[in-house]
C-alpha cells in the first residue's frame, strides 16, 4: 500500500517471540535504515489472529509459524512464505514435580503422567497447538488428555503457575518463563517433538511482492543481517531485545535464545519438506479441506537471492 505523501510504507505483523527478528529489526535502525520503506509494527497474540489480520487487509508481511499459514491459504488468503527464520521452536514444559524426557526416557512415558489433565497452549491451529495435538495422537491415545488453547502465550504461563493446566506447550521463552515463574523446567526440549518444524517463516501477501520487489528483497537481507546477529553474537542480541522488550531482563532472553539456536533465513529440503509434513497432519486433524501444493505455501526465489550460501540450521 501507499501512505497520503506517495512514500511506500509496509504494514508488519509479529509476535512477542524474542528470536523473531522483529524485534531486533525494531530495535535497531542500523538493521533497517536500508529498507528504504516506513514499517508499521503490529503486535499480534498468536499466528491464526496473524492470519485474520490479512484476512482483513491489514497487513503486508508477517512473522508466523507455518501451520497458521497453511490453514490460510487454503482458505484463500493470498499470501506466501518467503523465507525461513527458525526451526525447532516448540517445548514442553511444567513444574518440577513432573519427571522430563531425560527421566522418562520416552515421550509415552512423559505424557502417561498427565493421563485425564488438560495441557495449555496458545490459539487453536498455531504451530504449538498442532504439535501439542499431534503428540496426543501418537503418544497418549486414550489418556483423556485435553488441550485449552489461550489467546496470548503470557496466559498460559500464568495457567501453569496457577494449576488450571498441568503442563503447556509453546514457545523456548514459555519454557524459561514456567522455569522461573513456576519452578518449573522444560519438560521436552525442541528436537524431542518434531524435527525440523518450521518454527516460524516470514510470509508476503502476494500482491505486495508483485508490486514491491526490491523492497521486500531488500527487508529479507535486513532479516538475514539480525539472523546472523542472533547466531554470531547472542549476548549482544539478547541486550537489544531486553532493551526493546522492556519487561525482561537480559539474562531472560539470552537463556531463550539457547534452547533452539538454529537461526537462519533460508528456506531449506528439510525445513519445507517438514512444513509439507504438517500441511498433511492439518489435513488429517481437519484444519484444513483439502491438500494445499508447496507452490502455494513457498516461493523462494528472493531468500536464494540473499542467501545463496549454505544454511545455518
């Protein structure tokens, strides 16, 4: 779209997730001053209310995790994933009293101990949620576990510190918040649930690529520069992003960004092939009607552009 004075600006959606580079992209002008574009930051509680923000036309671009994404297209939401970010981002996590996959020894075992309690999770058909519904499916049929799904994951931090629910699935920054806000610990870490998940990826309504190219090109670059920051120097990412946050101290966030440090902007065989694995576990849950083709979920021929390197996942 065109602001009233004719400049292009272009409307973002994020997340609160500190290893997204949003925040650091909004911390750090020194990261974006070449987009040569105003940016419009909106702060959104989960992926599937991402996806109704471009239902609505009310976003550009997005930071969000696959599934949501998926479950968009296939309802005709014109938009495509550009790019990757992160993979491996989803723990489980409780409080102490619950043995972990180290004691466990298997996942089976890990979820025997919430047989007829309910897990939390964030908004029903995000990337948490799908893996959370997938792991009863496979590992505890029959357990009369439940899942209550919450709009924002703050709330389903304060569910576990309360005992509305046992134990939650969501996000690295989930895990460490139960870890000190619950006494609690990461329960199944990241490479235990499922490998290579798309943890989030950088969608683009497509009508806006088509008309603005060179800027989102130039925005992909800006993304790998603060991958590269997340990778190469974390203490200094974790300033920046405590400094942006405001509500975290730094020790916080740079024990996030530890869990799952595989950060990169390149769309790889094994980050889409996982995504295409997921389409088909949201075809089977019925998220979605019918098969949704990797052309319609990716179009890679910018990310190539900025990274043609080898990935660092």
């Amino acid at each position: 779209m065109r602001d009233y004075d004719g400049a292009v600006k272009i409307r973002i959606g994020h997340l609160s997730t500190f290893y997204h580079t949003a925040l650091l992209l909004m911390g750090r002008n020194d990261l974006v001053s070449q987009v040569g574009a105003e940016i419009e930051w909106t702060l959104l509680g989960t992926g599937p209310a991402i996806m109704q923000a471009f239902g609505a036309d009310e976003l550009d671009l997005a930071y969000i995790g696959l599934p949501p994404a998926i479950i968009g297209i296939e309802k005709g939401i014109d938009v495509v994933c550009i790019a990757g970010g992160h993979m491996e981002g989803t723990v489980m996590a409780g409080k102490a009293k619950w043995k972990d996959l180290d004691e466990c020894r298997d996942i089976v075992t890990v979820m025997r101990q919430f047989s007829g309690r309910q897990i939390g999770v964030p908004g029903n058909g995000s990337i948490h949620d799908v893996i959370l519904k997938d792991c009863i499916e496979r590992h505890a049929p029959g357990l009369g576990i439940t899942v209550r799904n919450y709009p924002w994951a703050d709330l389903v931090t304060e569910a576990v510190v309360t005992d509305e629910v046992a134990a939650a699935f969501g996000t690295p920054a989930l895990g460490i918040a139960i870890k000190r806000f619950a006494n609690g610990r990461i329960l199944v870490p990241p490479r235990a649930l499922w490998p290579n998940n798309p943890s989030y990826g950088i969608v683009v309504r497509r009508r806006f690529l088509l008309e603005h190219r060179n800027l989102v090109k130039r925005l992909l670059i800006a993304h790998e520069a603060a991958e590269e920051l997340l990778r190469g120097d974390p203490f200094r990412a974790a300033q920046d992003i405590a400094r942006q946050v405001g509500v975290v101290d730094e020790s916080f966030v740079r024990e996030t960004l530890q869990v799952s440090p595989k950060y990169c902007a390149a769309l790889t065989p094994d980050y889409i092939a996982s995504t295409m694995e997921f389409m088909k576990a949201l075809l089977q849950m019925g998220y979605i009607r019918k098969e949704v083709s990797e052309k319609d979920i990716f179009d890679r021929t910018l990310i190539d552009e900025v990274h043609p390197t080898p990935d660092h996942y």
